[in-house]
C-alpha cells in the first residue's frame, strides 16, 4: 500500500478523534459528577468540569455504597461470588470441553446443540427453576447460591470458549504423550490441560466479568444486607435514584470498573481470543 | 398456459374457483358479524348524500358533495349508488373523525354496502388465484383483508383496482396496447378511491423504466426523439390514469386545481395535528407490527389467522419473488417503505400490499417448506433409511465407554444447571403458576398440575394476563400451551418486531462501525495506531450495566446531561422511535468496540498478495471491500456475530437501567417484568416462562437458519 500524505494522515486522526469523543464524551459525563462536591442528589445543570473539585465522594462511597457494608465488604461479595463461579464453570465444563472437542461419541452433534440450548436461554429463564432447586437444598438466601446462578449462566459459553481452546492444541503433542505411555487422564492432565491454560484462563476470566457485573438475579434471591455484591449495590443505588445520590453512583461505577478496564487493556489480547469463540487461531 | 394439456387447466379452474368459494364465504360470513367499527359511519353518511341527492333527482350532489373530502369520492359513489336503491333512512349524524364507533347505522344499509364490498375483495382474491391459486387463498383467509373488505371502509376497491393495473401492465408486455390502456383505466380508478393506493403505479413505472431502459443498448450520439419514442407508452399511460382520475371524480369538476390541493393537503396536516394520530404514538415500523398478527379483535369471525406465518414466509420468498415476479416484488418493497415513512399508522393501510404479500408468501412457502420436504422424500425414496449395522453399534458402545468419565461431571453440572432449567420452564408454560400460587409450585404443583393435564386428569384453565385481576388461587392448575400458542401466533407481535428490528440494527451498527475503523487502524502509515486502539476497548471493558448507566445519565428525561443542556426535558421514553434511537445509540457503543478487534484480528489473516490481485482486476474502495475485503472476513466474524446476536436478542440490563417502556423491550426484560415481584405486571410467572421458551424457540430458529445459509455459501463459493 502507498504511503500516507500528510491531509491523508490528517483525516484518519481526525476521523479518530471523532470516534474518540463518541467513547469518551459519555464517559466523561459521569465522571466530572463523581468530582463535584456541589452536586446534591439530581445534578440540575449542564456542565463539563466540576464546580467545586473534591475527592469526598469517593471517601463516602468506600466507606458505605450499601445500607450496611464497607466498599471493600461488597467487594469481597462480589469477588467470592463471581470468582467461585468461574471456578466452578471452569472445572466442571473442562472435561466436558475436552469430550466435545477431543473424543468421539453418539450423540455429540445433539450435546453441542443442547449447549448451544443453554446458551440461547435468556439468564432470567434461570431464575425459578434454580430458585427451586436451590430452596430444596437450603442454599437459596447463601452466596454459595448466587454463585452457583452466576456458574449457570456462565457455563454454556465457557465451555464453547475451552472446546476451542482444546481443539487449538495440536494432535500430535497428544499421540506422541499416548506413544511414550501416558493414560488418557494423565495426557489430558499433564499434557493437553497445561498447553491450553491461557485459554481457560480467559474463559474463567469471562465467567468471572459475567460474575462480577450481575445485579438483577442476584436481587431475587439475597435477603440480608451481609450477601450483597458490588454491581448489587450499585444497581440499588440507581434505583433509588432520587434519595441517593448521582454522584454517588457516578463514583461506585468508576471503582468497580476501573480494575476491570486494567485488566482488560493489559490482557486485550488474550481476552480477544476467548471472545471470537475459536475463529482465530493465531 | 396455452401449452398445458386440458386435465391441468381444468385443475386450475377447479382450484380457481374454491379459493373463490372460500374468499366468498369467509368475507359474507365477517360481513354478517363484524361490529360497526370506525369510519364506517362516515362512508355510509357520503353515500347517504349522494343516494339522498339521486332519489330527489339533485344530480348536482355528485359535484357539490364529497364528505370526509380527504379521501377521493369513488367508493362513496359506490355507496351512493347501492342506497339509492334502498328505501331511505333517517340521516347518519355527522360526527368527528375522532369519534367512537357508531352504536348503531341503518340497516339493510349497511349490510347492502358491506356485501358489494366483500364483492370487490372476493374479485381481488379471484384475480390473484389466477396468477397463482395459492396465493390466492392466502389472500383469501389473511384477516385483515378480511376485515377492511367485509366493512364500509374504503379499501376493497382500491384494493382490487391497483392488483388490476399490474396485471394488466403485466398482460401488455410494456408495449402499447388495450392492456396498457385498461392498466391505466384501473390507476385512474384507483387514484379515485384512494390516493396512496397509487404507489403500485410508482411501481409499474419503476418496473417499465428498468424493463425498457435503452440505454444498455443504445450508444451515446442517439437524438432526443428516441428518448421520446422510448418514453411514449408510459407517458400515455400516465395521461390516461390522471384523465381517468379527473372523471371519476366529480366533486372536482367546479374547481379542480383548488379542490384537489385542499384533499390532497389534508393529509399532511391530519397526520402532524391529529391528537388521535399523535396518541396512537405507533413506531415507524407499526406495518410490521400489524402485518406479524392476525386481527386481534373478533377472533371468532376468522376461520384462520394465520397472518404471522404469512408475513415470515413472504420475508423469507422475497429473494425469489424478485426473481420471478419482480413488479409484484417491487410494489411489495415500495409500498412497505412508502408505509414505513408515512405518518399516520391505521391498519387499513397495510391492505396496500397484501396482494404481493401473499405471492411473496407462497414463493417462500415453496422455498422453505415444500421444495426441501420434497427434496427429502426423493432421497429417502431413492437411498431408503440407512440401518446401523452391528459393528457400527459396537463401535458406538466403545466409544461411549471412553468418553464417559469424560462427560459424567459436566453433563451432571450442565443438566441440573441448564437443562432442568429449560425443562422446568416448558412446563411451568403449561400451567397457570403466578405468586398466589408460588408455594404450591415449588412443592411440586408444576410437576402435579402438568402430570393431571397431559394425563386427560385436570381440564386447561385460562390464563387472565392481567396484573390487575384479583389472583386468589392457592393451587397451581394446567393450563394447557395456550400461552405458548398465543405468543406463537404474534401474541405479542410488537416486542418480536421491536426485538427483530433492535437486533438486527444493533448488530448491523456495531459491526460497520467496527470493520470500519478496523479498517483504517489497519491502513499503513498511520500515526498512534495502538493509542487509539486502547482507548477504543474501553467501552467493551466497562460492565454492561455500568454502561447503561453511563448512557443513563446522558439521557436521563429530565436531569441528564441532555435535558440539562436543551434546559427541557426530553421524554424519549414516551415514543417508541425516540427510545429506539437512544437505546441503539447505547448499544453500539457498548458493543462496537469488540467487534473492532475480531475485525482487526480477522484482517491480520488476509494475505496481502489478495489485494495487489484485486488491484490488477481493477477493484478500489467500495469493491474492493465488496469482494475481496468482507468475503474472507465473514468466516472471522460469523462465530462473533451468532454470539453478538444472541446477546443483543436477550439484552436485558441496558433496558433495565435505561428504564424503557413497552413496546421497546427485549423478550428477556418483558420476561423480567413478568416475573419480578416488585414490579407492576410482576409475579405472572407462568407468562414469564412461556415468554422465555419462545425466545429459545426464537433464537433456535435464527441459529438453525445461520448456519443452513453458511453451509449453502460455502457451497456456493467452493
């Protein structure tokens, strides 16, 4: 391709610039609130910058975004639950992934279409049934239970995730494990499991944003203040938008997702990968 | 036709005439049942003038007179003349365009009118089963031509007329001729009945321009006069149609130019000053809405509403009815943007297109259904049902013992946490389960209510979807899959239209936004390239609902950051564009960014040799991305694009914070609402269900059809 003239070069960056505010603008908006010390409830005025700068709001938010718990209390809510999902996601979809993507037998066609079924179902359609079965069990009102919704959710996608991520590990490090005597569980251990752990990270990775940013499941089953994740209080606070303040939640949204764009611009990669669902193996 | 042997056309006139038959009995069985509906007063006080006007031998009633004056007078003619015959009645008040159904109209009035009305649609129907039999009957049993041809409304002639200038156009072969002039003879007449009618005469012209066009043939240097000769037949058409018009409506004799303009204008101010039109508030793609469902009101006069099937096999018969029939095709596509845009969004307006509606709909009836069931019952007859033989069986037996261990934890895992699930839904859809009753249900009265009912035990309840009805039943009942069959039948045809269009637009924006600016991060030399395309992920990176909230606060109706700034508030709830426009505003920006990077990824695999070949060929810009650009990065994207699809399908937590009305709202979030106690319509838990399995229904069809369509490209292109 030839290369750029400088009007050229002048049009991309402006075209960049443009795309550019159309992220950030919004973003923005929210932000300068969360710096405002002069905005009390609802903000009643157009503005770019914060009338009177301060950081009290973020102090606020720390020490209590919900009725009863610190910031750092949701947090842990929030990282025990979402965490554990991934967790559970992960290791009881890898044999599964490793089946579908590995092993033949009757009827895979039908299992990786009645994944697919799961996937397709709309995380709501979750709730009664796991409400159910999760009362039989007495673990409805625990986090154990949020975290075993969260799993359910999670887990269609992750196993789509670490099937690819299996299938990208070639057949012949495998044949040649199986060739110096290796079971088939010791191959899959030692060998398969290792070569492809990037990818299940990035697939726990996604169980656990799913995790992390639910509310409105979680809602339903909590009834004690002591359970309540992050995304939950955050969600209480916008509904209760009104008695609670915009700067308020303007803040609780910039920390809980301050880590996760971290996480994200640094793993953009990785995370690319497991998100294209196995079309690109590079 | 002229070669098809006397047992086949014998067939056709058979067929012919029970389509005619059944359009006959079903319209005169409505005509006798239907309740006075609205405007239907109107139309019979206009003919009331004109027979009141004939009877006193006032022939200058049919140039003073034209009540409702926005609508052309030749249907009130019509009625004019039928009540001449009758003996008179005590005159129909006149009353406001806004008003209630009349209590009550004159009879044997009305049903004399209603008849020769239901004539005029039963002709349509005969017309259209001429050219194809099956689609006439179709035709014949869509409810909502039913409907406005069984009323005093004044569809059925227009209706009829405008079928009639295409296939008279279509007899004339575009050449001058009788047919070509009774073509025109039939735009005049149906100018005179009703004016946006003669949007089928925007597609004959489009048809004849494209058909004729010389200019392929022609080489530059030709004269002016051959422009003329070219155009000669149409303009003579035109002339006729609009002289046609002129005498077919007297009211414009006195004062043409005047007359016309104030009939004409009337239009444009109704549909901007209305109050009726501005609190119906129906979303620009209403025509959707009402062609998804059959006639919602007076299911019993029906016999078979079946109009949502008719719309979703005309979609899918569109490709091959322009390929076969294209000025059917045409007037289709015309008349539904034509539809799309204009502002006001009564029912009767869509009666413009049915008639190629139901030819698009058998077109798709043979591409999806018949052809491939054919196809299929060729191969079994041929090949025969392949039995597994008994090493294969081992085989399998074997291999299943391998993969067990393998499978055992997961299946465990993904059936109590999915499949149950998707089970227990199914059959809490069966059942009347509501909040009332939620104590019941969890100690296994779904379980017991749907074993009584499919066991013949329990007869199916009703289920009242009514948040506002007492619910004082303890015990959960069968209810059999009426709410299932509801949805299915376009229960709630708004949301699956809202749904289909906020999908596929989503998507459709997220991914042009995406591969564009894929595109020119990937163009060599320029500057911050990695800059730019960190600060681009960010809005992925950001949680779903933290985004919404984002977007919230922009849009929030009277405290956001928009309101604040136009110091207004801005109710973009309260329309159902508006609120389309926002949320997909939110939506692209939440979802474009990874569509970037799978496009940024996809690229990277595209050998460069590909576009110095493409160079050679002479391919640049568009074309190029056309054919050489997009073809190898659909395979990358695909995968990403089921996926993004899915979730923009069951989207729930930007219309949750975003705090959209009805009818903009995914399944899943209707769902939501259905089911959460605290809201208004919540605790309705057996509708939730329903709700949810014909999303999966919904979204496996989608998935099914995908991936035919990939599998039938890739034939194509290997």
């Amino acid at each position: 391709m030839r290369k750029l003239k400088w009007w050229q070069q002048l049009w991309y960056q402006l075209g960049f610039v443009l795309i550019a505010l159309f992220v950030i603008v919004p973003i923005w908006g929210m932000a300068q609130m969360a710096f405002d010390a002069s905005v009390r409830g609802w903000p009643t005025e157009f503005r770019l910058i914060p009338r009177e700068f301060t950081l009290d709001v973020f102090r606020a938010v720390w020490e209590r975004p919900a009725q009863t718990l610190s910031f750092l209390g949701t947090l842990q809510n929030s990282l025990f639950v979402a965490g554990g999902a991934a967790l559970i996601a992960v290791s009881f979809g890898a044999s599964l992934a490793y089946a579908f993507a590995r092993l033949r037998f009757p009827g895979q066609q039908i299992g990786l279409f009645a994944l697919l079924l799961g996937a397709l179902l709309p995380p709501v359609a979750l709730m009664t049934p796991l409400y159910i079965l999760l009362s039989a069990v007495g673990l409805r009102t625990t986090l154990v239970g949020i975290m075993i919704v969260y799993a359910a959710i999670s887990m269609p996608l992750c196993v789509w995730n670490m099937r690819a991520a299996f299938q990208a590990v070639p057949k012949e490090i495998e044949e040649a494990a199986f060739i110096d005597g290796a079971t088939a569980w010791q191959t899959f251990w030692r060998v398969t499991l290792r070569l492809a752990m990037p990818s299940i990270g990035v697939a726990a990775l996604i169980a656990f944003l799913i995790g992390y940013s639910e509310f409105a499941i979680g809602w339903l089953f909590v009834d004690k203040p002591g359970n309540v994740t992050l995304a939950m209080a955050i969600s209480n606070l916008q509904r209760q938008i009104g008695t609670a303040s915009w700067s308020h939640l303007a803040a609780a949204a910039i920390m809980m997702s301050l880590p996760v764009v971290i996480v994200f611009v640094v793993l953009q990669k990785y995370l690319l990968r497991g998100s294209l669902f196995g079309a690109v193996d590079e | 036709m002229s070669q098809k042997s006397s047992p086949n056309r014998l067939l056709l006139i058979i067929a012919v005439l029970a389509v005619t038959l059944v359009a006959l009995g079903v319209r005169l069985y409505a005509v006798d049942k239907l309740p006075i509906d609205y405007d239907e007063d109107d139309y019979l006080r206009a003919g009331q003038l004109y027979a009141t006007g004939l009877q006193n031998g006032d022939w200058s009633v049919f140039t003073r007179e034209n009540y409702r004056t926005e609508h052309p007078p030749l249907t009130k003619l019509v009625n004019g003349l039928i009540m001449a015959g009758l003996p008179p009645a005590p005159e129909i008040p006149n009353r406001p365009t806004s008003a209630d159904p009349a209590r009550q109209l004159p009879q044997p009035h009305l049903d004399k009118v209603r008849t020769v009305h239901s004539i005029f649609g039963t002709l349509e129907v005969l017309v259209l089963s001429l050219i194809n039999p099956l689609a006439g009957l179709i035709l014949a049993v869509h409810t909502w031509t039913i409907k406005y041809t069984s009323q005093v409304m004044l569809e059925a002639l227009p209706a009829l007329t405008s079928l009639l200038v295409v296939v008279f156009y279509l007899k004339s072969k575009g050449k001058f001729n009788l047919w070509l002039l009774l073509s025109a003879i039939m735009l005049g007449l149906t100018a005179a009945a009703k004016y946006p009618y003669v949007m089928v005469g925007v597609a004959v012209l489009i048809h004849w321009l494209w058909e004729s066009w010389p200019g392929r043939e022609i080489r530059p240097g030709q004269s002016d006069a051959s422009a003329v000769q070219w155009l000669r037949p149409i303009i003579l058409w035109g002339f006729l149609a609009l002289i046609v018009f002129f005498l077919a409506d007297p009211y414009l004799w006195p004062d043409p130019i005047n007359r016309l303009r104030d009939s004409l204008g009337y239009h444009g101010r109704y549909a901007t000053t209305a109050t009726e039109v501005a609190q119906a508030n129906r979303p620009i793609w209403e025509p959707l809405v009402l062609l998804a469902q059959s006639v919602p009101w007076n299911s019993d006069v029906f016999p078979a509403p079946l109009d949502t099937f008719t719309l979703l096999f005309a979609i899918f018969g569109l490709k091959r009815l322009w390929q076969k029939h294209r000025v059917f095709a045409l007037w289709l596509i015309i008349v539904f943007v034509f539809l799309l845009f204009w502002p006001t969004k009564w029912a009767q307006y869509i009666l413009m297109l049915t008639a190629p509606l139901a030819l698009s709909a058998v077109e798709g009836w043979r591409a999806v259904v018949w052809e491939p069931f054919s196809r299929w019952v060729q191969r079994i007859r041929s090949v025969g049902v392949k039995r597994p033989t008994c090493p294969q069986i081992k085989n399998a037996w074997r291999e299943t013992r391998q993969a067990f261990p393998w499978l055992v934890p997961g299946l465990i895992a993904l059936g109590l946490i999915a499949l149950f699930p998707l089970i227990y839904q199914l059959a809490m859809s069966l059942t009347d389960l509501t909040s009332s009753s939620l104590r019941d249900g969890m100690r296994g009265g779904v379980w017991r209510a749907v074993g009584e009912g499919l066991t013949g035990q329990a007869k199916p309840v009703t289920v009242i979807v009514d948040p506002f009805a007492r619910r004082t039943s303890n015990e959960v009942h069968y209810a059999g899959p009426q709410l299932l069959l509801n949805l299915l039948t376009g229960g709630v045809a708004d949301l699956v239209v809202f749904e289909v269009v906020w999908t596929v637009s989503a998507v459709f924006l997220q991914t042009a936004l995406g591969v564009g600016v894929a595109l020119m991060l990937q163009r060599a030399g320029v500057r911050f390239k990695g800059l730019w395309r960190t600060l681009f992920i960010v809005p992925w990176a950001i949680p779903e609902f933290v985004g919404a909230i984002v977007w919230f606060n922009i849009f929030e109706p009277t405290n956001g950051w928009i309101s604040l700034w136009l110091h207004k508030p801005f109710p973009w709830q309260q329309n159902p564009t508006t609120s389309l426009v926002v949320l997909l505003i939110a939506a692209l920006w939440m979802g474009w960014p990874l569509m970037m990077l799978a496009s940024l990824a996809g690229l990277k695999m595209i050998p460069p040799d590909v576009y110095d070949a493409a160079a050679v060929d002479g391919a640049k810009g568009w074309m190029r991305f056309r054919a050489v650009t997009w073809p190898l990065l659909l395979p990358v994207l695909a995968p990403v694009l089921i996926i993004r699809a899915i979730l923009t399908f069951n989207q729930f937590y930007l219309f949750y914070a975003m705090r959209a009305n009805y009818p903009t709202l995914t399944l899943s979030t209707a769902a939501f609402y259905f089911f959460d106690a605290t809201s208004e319509y919540g605790g309705q838990f057996a509708v939730a269900a329903a709700i949810n399995i014909f999303t999966v229904i919904l979204l496996l069809g989608f998935v099914i059809w995908f991936s035919r369509r990939k599998q039938t490209q890739a034939a194509e292109v290997y």
